[in-house]
C-alpha cells in the first residue's frame, strides 16, 4: 500500500483523534460550567433561606412587642374606662396613630427588602442571559468547525478528482503502449517472414 493510498485511513485517524480531543475538553468545559452553577444557586438558595429567616424573625419580635403593648394598655384602659372614657378615645386615637404607622413604617421596609430580592432575581436573570450568549459563541464556534470540515471535504474531492485525471492518464498511457506492442509485434512477424 503507497503512502498515497494510506493517506484517507491517516486523515481519519487525525480527525477521530481531534474529535475525541474537542469532546472531551466540551464535556469537560460543561461539567465545570455546571458545578459552577449549582455552587452559585446552592449559596444563593442559602443566602435566600437566611433573609427570609431574618425577616421573619424581625417581623415576630415587633408582633410580639406590639402585642405586649397593646395588652398593657388595655389594661390601663379597662382599669381607667369609668372615670377617663373620653379622654382614653382620645389618647387610643393618638396611640393607633402612632402604631399604624410604626406598621406602615415596617411594611414600607418589608416592601423594600422584596424590591432588593426582586433586583437580585433580574441579576440572576442577566446572568443566565450571558450564559445564553456565551452558548450562542460556542454554537458559533462550532459552526466555523464545521465549514472547515466542509473545506477538508471540498479539497479532498479536488484531490479524488485529480486521482480520476491521473488514472484517465495512465489508462491512455496503457492504450498507447498497447498500440505500440501490436505495432512492435506485427512488424517482427512480417520482418521474419521476409527473412525467410
């Protein structure tokens, strides 16, 4: 077997071989893209699990507090009710007051924390946009690697059609030395025939 006839079997070995290569570093590139990922929502799951504990944490202490209050003062209340009825409405209005808006106050602060969660979560999103993005360049990539192989193929069929013209070549070649032989030949049978 020539060197030129090894030459396909040897084009196919390198490219199993760089394939085997471009698959692995892929798979490779992927699982740490993906434990990388999983780490990132792990600690942001936890860092989630944590603010929301706080909050709730927050907001049963100022439950508790109020309610201890408002007991208080309803036992105030209920103790002074007979002699003070009008001015305990107008201290409970003053004092209503002022709870409401402590509450509104802790709410606004409430609403504040879900705006931040809500900005965390568009990051997240942005994020995975640019994952997004970045697959995109790696479908590019692939894409391009697929044109050059395009390319391979069009130079080996460039390479398969000169074979043909050699071949075509060497068949003429044959004919001619054919012709030539049964020249050669019939030429020998007349000289020694009239040799004789």
């Amino acid at each position: 077997m020539t060197k030129l006839e090894q030459l396909p079997a040897r084009i196919d070995a390198a490219f199993a071989r760089f394939s085997k290569e471009i698959t692995a570093k892929l798979d490779e590139h992927f699982a740490e893209v993906d434990s990388r990922m999983d780490e990132r929502f792990a600690e942001f799951g936890s860092r989630m699990d944590q603010r929301f504990a706080e909050v709730y944490t927050r907001m049963d202490q100022r439950f508790d507090e109020f309610g201890s209050r408002m007991d208080a003062r309803f036992a105030e209340v209920y103790a002074r009710m007979d002699e003070r009825f009008d001015e305990f409405g107008a201290r409970m209005d003053e004092r209503f007051g002022e709870v409401y808006a402590r509450m509104d106050d802790r709410f606004e602060k409430v609403d504040r924390r879900f705006e931040q969660i809500d900005r965390r979560f568009d990051g997240v999103d942005a994020r995975f946009e640019q994952i997004d993005r970045r697959f995109d360049g790696v479908d590019a990539r692939f894409e391009q690697i697929d044109r050059r192989f395009d390319g391979v193929d069009a130079r080996f069929e460039q390479i398969d059609q000169r074979f043909v013209g050699v071949d075509g070549r060497f068949d003429g070649i044959d004919r001619d030395l054919k012709i030539l032989r049964d020249g050669m030949k019939v030429l020998l049978e007349r000289s020694s025939r009239s040799g004789m």
